[in-house]
C-alpha cells in the first residue's frame, strides 16, 4: 500500500466534486481500525446518519478485519459492485451471517434505516483497478 500521503492525494486527484473532502481522517481521530473510527464519528457528531461504503471486494474479506460485526451493527453498509467479487462477497462469512439484515431495494432514506442494514448495489462494473483510477492521465 502506497504512504498515507499519495492515497491522500491520488483520493483527491479522482474525487472531482466539491462536496468531496478526502482528509487524513484515522490520524486525526488516533483510529486505525474501521470498527474504531465508525465509534468516534458516531460519539463526535450523533445527530449525523452515517451510511458506510465499500465495494464488493471488501465484504469478501471483511470477516477478517478486527471487530467486523460491530461495522454491521454500528451503521448502515452500502456494498458496491466490483468485477469478479460480486459472487464471492454474496457468498462470504459476512453476507450470510447478516443475510436477514440485506434490504433488496433502494430506499431514499437508507441512511435513517436501523442497523444492521445492508445494501447491494449492482452498479455499472468498472474493471479499471484502484491504482490506474489513482494514476495521473497515461502513467499506467
């Protein structure tokens, strides 16, 4: 994995709308696990409706990341479709385990739905990988 500051900045190369902030947010809380940083942003702002996103790829191994069922339970999950993962994820420890928690449909309010919730979103795939979208335009 490339150093916190080039994920920063390659994050902030790709992310083109301006109500997008990418910052260093795991060192500015003293978080480095998911489960963590989910506890502090819920204690620090309680009023705010989080909604945690992933791809497909990452509820495939999401059971081995320390406290994963309390990201289940914490907030709602918003798993989006990833090239050749979408099959193994649905298939996995996590998706099984929190099978009755799936919602089949889009709400407008997914966010107000009580956890543990879960969505998949079948989005159009994109088979680029995370280090050529990252990459300035014909370095990779």
């Amino acid at each position: 994995m490339a150093p916190l500051q080039e994920r920063i900045a390659g994050a902030r190369g790709v992310a083109r709308d301006p109500r997008i902030r990418v910052f260093d947010l795991e060192t500015r809380l003293g978080t480095h696990f998911t489960a963590d940083t989910l506890a502090q942003l819920q204690t620090r702002w309680p009023r705010i409706d989080f909604v945690w996103l992933m791809g497909a790829d990452n509820l495939a191994q999401i059971r081995h990341w320390k406290n994963w069922q309390a990201i289940f339970v914490r907030v709602p999950i918003a798993v989006f479709a990833r090239p050749t993962y979408c099959q193994k994820a649905l298939a996995e420890l996590a998706a099984q385990r929190f099978s009755r928690a799936r919602v089949i449909r889009e709400t407008r309010r997914f966010s107000e739905i009580k956890p543990p919730a879960w969505i998949f979103l079948p989005v159009k795939l994109d088979f680029h990988s995370a280090t050529a979208i990252r990459a300035p335009k014909g370095a990779v």
